[in-house]
C-alpha cells in the first residue's frame, strides 16, 4: 500500500531520511550492559554461531548441529545498546527472569 504523510509539508523530511539511511552501530561500544546473546561455534571466527539464552542452551543446539559436546563456545563481547537496555531496567528491577515459567511473578 501507499502512505499518506500528514501533514503533507512533513514530505520532504520522510524521504530525506530515507534517502539519508545510515548503517547503526547495535552497541556503541559500551563497556557495561546485556550482552548480545549470541555464542560463536570454535576457538576463532565468527562464520558459525548461535543464539541462544545462556552458555548451556547454546552448548545443546550446538550438539544438535553436529558438534562434540566440548565445543568451544565463545559468547559475543558486544552489549546491547543504551536504548535496548534502558527498556528491560524496568524488568530487572523486580527480578526478571528469575521465575519466567511463572508468570505472576
């Protein structure tokens, strides 16, 4: 479908940005934060990895893809920016995930 800018003198800026459109940096580098849940399969490399919740769900589809059981994993340095993480304080604060199968808590 189409889309209608309202109002019409808003034209101008909707297509300057995206004909502007950047590559964004998913962390900023940043030192502290969530880090990306991402765990790459050997020793160097990045070409094969997996994403998963924790080390021990990573290490288990790893073994479902073939691999030995003492498969080096090495999670991703990288964090989750300012933005991403500034939305998920409000469920840390009061304990997520700790009961997630639980959903009164």
């Amino acid at each position: 479908g189409d889309i209608k800018i309202v109002p019409e003198r808003f034209n101008k800026i909707w297509y300057n940005w995206l004909s502007d459109i950047r590559d964004w940096c998913v962390s900023r580098q940043l030192w502290w934060g969530h880090r990306i849940p991402v765990w790459y399969v050997g020793e160097t490399g990045e070409s094969e990895y997996i994403v998963a919740r924790n080390e021990a769900e990573a290490r288990q589809k790893a073994v479902e893809n073939g691999h030995p059981k003492d498969v080096v994993l090495r999670q991703e340095e990288d964090v989750l920016d300012t933005w991403f993480s500034s939305g998920l304080w409000p469920f840390a604060t009061v304990g997520w995930p700790k009961n997630a199968d639980d959903p009164n808590s």
